[in-house]
C-alpha cells in the first residue's frame, strides 16, 4: 500500500497536482470543467488497481479477467481495479502519474523560480502543459485520455460528477429500455436505467 496523506494512493500533493492539470485540459466555464466532474477520482480509482492484491494462477486470472470483460456493469470498484491489475495497467500507470507530477513541478519552477505547478496561475499552468504536448510527453498523453475518459464517461467508473461531460454534449444517458435517438442508437439497451429523470416526456 502506497504512503499517502489521505488514504488514498496518491498523497495529497499528486492529488491536487493533477486535479489542476486537468482542470486546464478542460477548464470550467459557463460548463462545469473537470474539477467539477469529478476526473480526479476516475484518475485515482483507475490508479488504485495498483493495491489490488492479483496473486493468483495464470489460469485464473485469464478466466477472471474474461469475467470481468464480459459485463464491468454492476462491478465492485474492487472487481474493476483487478481487472487493470491482471491487464498491467496498475502499476505502470500509478508510476507514470507519480514521475508526472515531478515534472509539472520541475517546468513550474523554470517558469515562476521557487513555485511548485499548483503554485501557477493558469496561464503558467497552460504554458507548463502546453511544453509537455508540443514534446509529445507520454505523460501528457496518458493525462489528456484519463481526463476525456473521467469527463465523459459513465459515471459509474467514479468520475462524470452529475453527469457533468454529458450535458455538454447533451447526452441524456443511457436509454434503457428505448433506444436513444440519432445518433446515439441502441448500443446500451442492456444498461439499467440510472437517469429516467433525464428522458421525462420521452416518446416510446
């Protein structure tokens, strides 16, 4: 188990660290941003898998991650956080966010002398990000696909806070047990239905 300051697996600073960096790749505006949606705990969750204790046999993990695969619907946070262990994601993830975070820091002290990337204003958070894009960073890379996927993806995977990314795009959910309109389709009418108060007066 990683030494954090609140439980979790990143400490306190990583946490905020790359809350603000996220919160730059989609900042709030008259739209709730990524702090508001929550990406920080999609991060944190995806990044937990590093934790999940995954020693057991060959066989089982394949069986288990063909498991897991088949409907991550209705899994325990847990049950998702070993299915990213058994793939390897874990701990190669937690390892990258870690030596990101000593990055961001570093540029941040090129750009203001003495201040750490929480310590910048936003345009020297946009500049500090925007040197890690232009070098095409692995890190910046991993960062910009987590911070898309917390934003926009199902909230059930720990980020999209109040269904934040999807009333920017407009999307009401998933549709069960109608199918969505154009162009959204029918590829979630196995979902169960979470938002019904968002699809009030809905034709069937």
């Amino acid at each position: 188990m990683s030494n954090t300051d609140s439980g979790g697996v990143l400490t306190d600073h990583e946490r905020a660290t790359i809350e603000a960096a996220a919160a730059r790749i989609v900042p709030a505006d008259e739209d709730a941003g990524a702090r508001e949606a929550g990406v920080i705990d999609y991060i944190e969750g995806l990044l937990a898998a590093d934790d999940v204790d995954a020693d057991i046999s060959p066989r089982e993990k394949k069986e288990y991650a063909n498991f897991l695969l088949g409907s991550l619907a209705g899994r325990t946070a847990e049950q998702q956080a070993t299915l990213f262990k058994l793939n390897g994601l874990g701990s190669r993830h937690l390892q990258a966010y870690r030596d990101g975070v000593v990055e961001l820091d570093r540029l941040a002290a090129e750009v203001t002398s003495g201040k750490d990337f929480r310590g910048l204003d936003d345009a020297g958070r946009d500049q500090v990000l925007t040197a890690l894009d232009e070098r095409k960073d692995p890190f910046f890379t991993l960062l910009l696909t987590h911070t898309m996927e917390g934003f926009y993806g199902h909230p059930r995977h720990g980020g999209n806070r109040d269904q934040a990314g999807w009333q920017v795009l407009g999307y009401p959910g998933p549709s069960f047990p109608h199918g969505n309109e154009t162009p959204y389709g029918w590829y979630d009418e196995n979902e169960p239905d979470e938002f019904p108060h968002a699809k009030k007066g809905r034709s069937s």
